[in-house]
C-alpha cells in the first residue's frame, strides 16, 4: 500500500490539462471572434435593426455551443476515476485474504460456543517407547465442536516433579484459556498435557522420545491440528520446564516455541546448551521464554541458561519475577504463560 499517490491527484491533473488545451475550448474562441467581425460588416450595411437580429440570433447559437462543450470535457475525468477507484480495494483484498488462515473461529458458532467454554479429554494410547499406556488430557478451545472446518496450533504443557498432568488444569489453564479466547486476547488453541509416570534422568527416560515420535503423531491424526512447526509448542513447570528445554533443543525440528517456567535443567544438559545452540540452523532455533521468581532455589541455573541464550542471540524472553517455586507463583503468571504461547497464532 505504502507510495501509491492520492486516488485523485493523477485525474485531477489530467482534467488541468484538458480545460486548458483541448481542442474543443479553442474551437469556441475561434467560433465567437469570427461572429464578432460578421456582427461589424452586417451594422454598417443592413443598419441597426439587422445586426440587433443577428446578435439575438448569435447569442443563442454561442449559447447553445458553451453549454454542450463542458459537458464533454466533464465526462472525460469521470471515467478516469471509475477505472482507478477499483484498484484500491482490489488491493487491499489481495493483502488481508491470508488472515482467515489464521486459527480464529469462525463468525457463526462464535456467539453461543464461546459462552460455553471448551472441553477437557482424557486419553491415553499405548506406547512402544514407554512399553506401557502413555496417559494425557486435552483442552479443546470454545468452538472446536461447532467449527468443524477450523484447525488450530498445539501446546504441549508439561508438569512439575511429583504431579500430574492435571496440574495446570489445577492451576486454573480451562478458566484462563476460555476467558481470554472470549474476550479475543487469545487466538484459539490445543492444549495437550501428558503424564510423565517415572521420573528418570532423560539418558535412561523414553518420556521425551514418546512425546515427539507417539504423542505427536497421534495427536495431529486425530484432532484437527495445525501440524507445522510454527504452530506447535512445548513448556513446562520446574520438572516439565527442563524437559521442554531438553526437548526442544533435540527435537527443534518439531517445535516453534519453547517456555521454561522455574526452570532447573538437568543435570546432563547444563553442558549442552553451547553444543546445541552453535550446532543447530540459527533460523532453525526455537524462540524461549524463561521465567523465575527472586526466591526460587533454581534462579540462578535459570538467568545463567537465560544469559547464554543472549550470547548467542537466540531470540528469547526473560522473566524475573517476585516469588518462589510454588503453585502460587505459577498460577500467578499463567495469563502471561498462555499470552506468550499464543502470541504469534
């Protein structure tokens, strides 16, 4: 859109242009002098009475051309500002025809569905990783029902030490989530939140591996996910935080985002975060967030990964907040967790 001149500017010169110099304003000049010199001869022989006819005579016929005349130099700019009008909202069309494909619900179900609110799933599928079932649940967005055209992006939220994936419907992510899609602070979207059983260091756990390589799939056969990178993300809380680093740097391929919440990383990668960051496609890194209150016993691990991340330009956002490492804290932040999830859907 930027450059383009005033719609009128151009058909406004051009009329200048044309009142000035057509040859249809000359030939009136040319008409009425013409007259003019006639009128002279016709008083000094025929006399008074013949040239005041003529005048009368005259005078309608210059009458009559002036006021055809305009009106063909006037048509000339209205049909040059018809065409060009329509090329602007041609181009304005061709601008915007990409939002729809962003996961917004649609204008018909919106009213009703919204007041609803979404849907919580439990599932569970067996997996070959784990050599047992793999259990989770789901939060489905207000709408999802209703549109069934729709698709929408994913963020797999993990739990901390000790829980279980209910913690963040614990800490209040339905309520959060259906508000803030009400309102249109948040664009729509999945929420997958699976259950770690055994808590393994990641060398000797298959969580990470039967997440991506299980979970994933299943998921994107069997909701109307948006499957592609940008549209996918992992975060976690302290435990979950670290696998969410762990696995978005192995798995970077898989994932558009990552959010560590009072993070500790584990103890086998707090020498990796180099290796991972200088090895992987710089465009191919996925942008973090970290956060941790002032009280946490894990600050320190996490300004030190958060400070590596800015060596290095990763793109990132870091949090310090007042707190500590507790559910308070958590569910204190959770409108700031899900706005930043959703930020770019």
């Amino acid at each position: 859109m930027g450059g383009l001149e005033p719609p009128t500017s151009a058909s406004q010169t051009r009329r200048a242009g044309r009142l000035r110099y057509t040859p249809a304003d000359k030939s009136i000049i040319r008409s009425m002098d013409k007259r003019q010199d006639a009128a002279n001869i016709f008083f000094l022989i025929v006399g008074w009475l013949a040239v005041s006819i003529f005048l009368l005579v005259s005078s309608t016929a210059c009458q009559t051309n002036l006021t055809a005349t305009p009106t063909l130099i006037d048509q000339a700019p209205q049909t040059t500002a018809t065409t060009e009008v329509p090329d602007q909202p041609t181009s304005t069309n061709t601008l915007t025809t990409p939002q729809p494909t962003l996961a917004s619900p649609t204008s018909t179900p919106t009213i009703d569905c919204l007041q609803q609110g979404g849907e919580i799933q439990r599932g569970r599928i067996y997996s070959e990783t784990l050599g047992d079932d793999f259990v989770f649940q789901v939060y489905l967005p207000p709408c999802y029902q209703a549109d069934r055209g729709q698709r929408y992006p994913v963020a797999y939220l993990l739990h901390g030490l000790s829980y279980t994936e209910d913690q963040w419907l614990r800490l209040g992510l339905a309520a959060h989530m259906d508000r803030l899609i009400a309102d249109g602070s948040l664009a729509p979207f999945i929420v997958i939140l699976p259950h770690e059983t055994r808590f393994l260091p990641p060398q000797t756990s298959g969580f990470g591996d039967a997440l991506v390589e299980e979970l994933i799939p299943w998921a994107d056969q069997h909701y109307r996910t948006l499957p592609e990178k940008d549209f996918r993300s992992i975060g976690g809380i302290s435990r979950g935080a670290a696998w969410s680093v762990h696995i978005g740097f192995e798995h970077y391929q898989h994932f558009g985002s990552v959010g560590a919440h009072s993070l500790p990383l584990f103890e086998v990668d707090g020498g990796r975060v180099n290796h991972w960051v200088t090895h992987i496609p710089f465009e191919e890194l996925p942008a973090f967030f970290i956060d941790i209150g002032r009280s946490d016993q894990e600050r320190w691990t996490a300004q030190d990964f958060a400070d590596q991340l800015n060596v290095y330009h990763v793109p990132h956002t870091w949090y310090l907040f007042n707190g500590d490492h507790t559910e308070a804290y958590w569910s204190a932040h959770l409108d700031l967790y899900l706005r930043w999830y959703g930020r770019n859907w």
